[in-house]
C-alpha cells in the first residue's frame, strides 16, 4: 500500500471548484456574498429548519460562544458540560465569562449521563428567583451544552425533561452531528438551538467554520447581529461590544457544494459503519460504537473502545496499524485532566481517568474505499486475535 489510509478528510467531488472560481471571478471573498446566504439556507433545509433560521460562523467555536450570549448567559455563570467533548466545548464557556460545570457521561455511547446529571442537580443546586443555583459556589446554572460525540445524539428527551425540571437552556453542541436523528427527527426538529461545525476532518466542510442555528428568531438574529461586530446602521454605529466571526464567501461556496452531497456523503459513511460492524470479529476485549436506542449516529468517525479485561494496549494497536500505514493516534484527553480545567467544578469522574487509553478513531472517511476499509478490519482484527 503506496498510501496512508487517514482518519477524515474531506470528499470534494461536486461543484467545489465551480463556486469557488465564481467567487474569484466576481470579487466576492470575503464576509460578504451570495454564497453565504445560499450556505445558511441549504443547512436549514437539511436540518429540518426554515431557511432563515441559520447563521454562519468562522467556526464551530464561535458559534457556541454566540450561541451562549443569545440565550443570555453572563459572566461567572455556570454551564454545564460533559466530560468527555473537544476542549473547544469548554474554551467557547470560558470566552464569555462563565464556568464550566464538568459532569459524567454514560460509557455505552459516551454522551453526557441524563440520569447522573439530574442527580448532581437535585444533590447540588437550589431555586431562587425561577433560576437553579449551585449550593457551593452561588453561581447561577445558566445552561447545558449537551454534545454529538464522535455524530451520536445524547438523549435529547430526558434532557429536556431535566432541563425543565431545573429551568437550565439546552445549546446542542452537534459539531459533528450533521446528519444524525434523533428519533427520527433531524437535527433542527427537536426545538433546540444548537451549534455544527465544518473544519476540514468533518463529515461535509467549508475549510474552517460553523453554523448555529434555532427555531428561535430572536436567538438567530441576536447572533446575526453579535457575528457582525453588532453593527447598527450604515453609519458604522455599533450598539454593543460584537464580534468578527462571520464566514466568508469563500468557504460558504465550498460548503454549499458539499451540502448538496450530504445525503450521498452520509450514506457512505452509514454503509462503512455497517461494514466495520459486520466484519470487526466479535470480542470481549473492544466494543464499537453503535447508534443509540434514542436514534441514529452521523457516524462522524468510526470508534472502538478496549475493555479493561481484555489485556491489550492502545500503544501496540496504533503501531500495528501504522506499520500498515493506516493513520491512528490517541483521541480526546477528558477535561477535568486538562491543565485549564483541572480546578474546575466536577462531578466525581475517576472512572474517565483513563478512558484515553481506551478509545481509538478508525479511518472513516467518506470516500474511504472497501478494499482500505477490509484493510482496517484484517489488522485490527488480528490485533485483538493474538
């Protein structure tokens, strides 16, 4: 094999090239220009939103952050956060001021514990003035960000029922769940607001970017404004503190033309989930990821996790398959072991202490051939034969 077999990247194979060269050709490359609201547009379609229901960002990042503004969360709040999700989950809470609360995750799909997090609340919070509290520290709890992990939905129904039980916010972080269902309903269907994000190891991309969309109008417009440095009037009048963090043409050309892939794209990585499933040799020493009984994953990435019985080390697998040039590395590091989390309020999450040593991201991208995905397969099942 003359190629590395990568983990995501990208499948440009419709009007990529077109739409870009039209962008060239007219001038129209930066944060103003008709493919941008062709983006927003397309997506909300996609989701099962109206089209004006969207709005692009310079990435997913930042459509968090303004996504926690619009719902009104402030300075030295508290926001509630799983603990196994990319640190720019928690980064995004920390740039507007507020604190992350870092909470347990149930260990079958890795989304954020429904049952644990309303024991935390009825041990850990109190009510005053409509709003939750926590006892310790006084802070109000201003939302929940639950999240996709690796394209999986958490269990939208029994946060909703928490939520409002304790009158919390939802804000989805679905950076990676674009094309996944709750049951049954897509992403914009279930009446939350939420964040996707389109970096370039996503399942479609715009190079770098995001969206954050809501059936709310006033969310959407709020973050409308705030991405558009909140300018006013044609005058430059500025009426709050905003921010530069709209997309540009450029990358809403490249992502329009992925979106009108998506469904292509989606079942393609649907069929190698499938294949991965059907073909990885049944063992107690690893589990893959499957969909949730509450709906169907994005299948984002494919994962599989060791069991602590089953006597195998994540180090020897990786270099068995980079020895066959298949890409593979350590994945996400828990947030209460990161260094600007470590003094963060937390749930008590010794078990995730090692889940880093656990968890392996195969090769799963959209264009990622049968003979490469068997490939995969023959070294990872040997691996686990031995």
């Amino acid at each position: 094999m003359k190629e590395w077999i990568e983990i995501s990247i990208p499948n440009l194979k419709g009007n990529e090239y077109s739409y870009l060269k039209e962008c060239i050709e007219t001038n129209f490359v930066s944060s103003i220009g008709p493919f941008i609201n062709k983006f927003e547009e397309a997506v909300s379609q996609e989701i099962g939103l109206s089209i004006k229901n969207s709005v692009a960002t310079s990435s997913g990042t930042t459509a968090i952050q303004l996504g926690l503004l619009s719902i009104g969360v402030k300075r030295n709040d508290l926001v509630i956060v799983p603990a196994y999700t990319f640190i720019a989950t928690p980064n995004a809470v920390s740039h507007v001021g507020a604190k992350p609360w870092i909470l347990d995750i149930e260990y079958e799909h890795l989304t954020i514990d429904a049952f644990k997090l309303k024991n935390e609340l009825k041990e850990n919070t109190f009510k005053k003035n409509g709003f939750s509290f926590h006892k310790e520290t006084n802070q109000r709890i201003a939302c929940m960000i639950p999240v996709y992990i690796f394209g999986c939905p958490p269990d939208i129904d029994s946060l909703k029922e928490i939520s409002k039980e304790f009158n919390i916010p939802i804000l989805l972080d679905a950076a990676c769940g674009i094309g996944s269902k709750y049951k049954k309903q897509k992403l914009g269907q279930t009446d939350l607001p939420g964040i996707i994000s389109f970096n370039g190891n996503k399942t479609i991309t715009t190079g770098a970017g995001g969206i954050f969309f809501s059936s709310n109008k006033n969310n959407v417009e709020k973050v409308r404004h705030l991405s558009t440095t909140a300018k006013s009037s044609n005058k430059y009048d500025h009426d709050e503190i905003g921010f530069n963090y709209r997309m540009s043409n450029i990358q809403a050309a490249l992502g329009l033309a992925q979106v009108e892939q998506l469904e292509k794209i989606i079942n393609s990585k649907r069929i190698i989930h499938k294949n991965y499933l059907k073909q990885l040799t049944k063992s107690n020493k690893f589990n893959l990821i499957i969909d949730p009984p509450w709906g169907e994953s994005a299948h984002w990435l494919n994962v599989i996790i060791l069991n602590n019985f089953g006597g195998k080390n994540l180090d020897d697998l990786i270099i068995k398959l980079k020895n066959s040039k298949i890409r593979a590395n350590y994945f996400w590091k828990p947030l209460h072991l990161q260094t600007p989390y470590k003094d963060s309020l937390k749930a008590n999450l010794n078990l995730l202490n090692d889940i880093q040593n656990k968890i392996l991201v195969l090769p799963s991208s959209s264009n990622l051939k049968k003979i490469y995905q068997n490939k995969i397969i023959e070294v990872v099942n040997s691996f686990f034969k031995n």
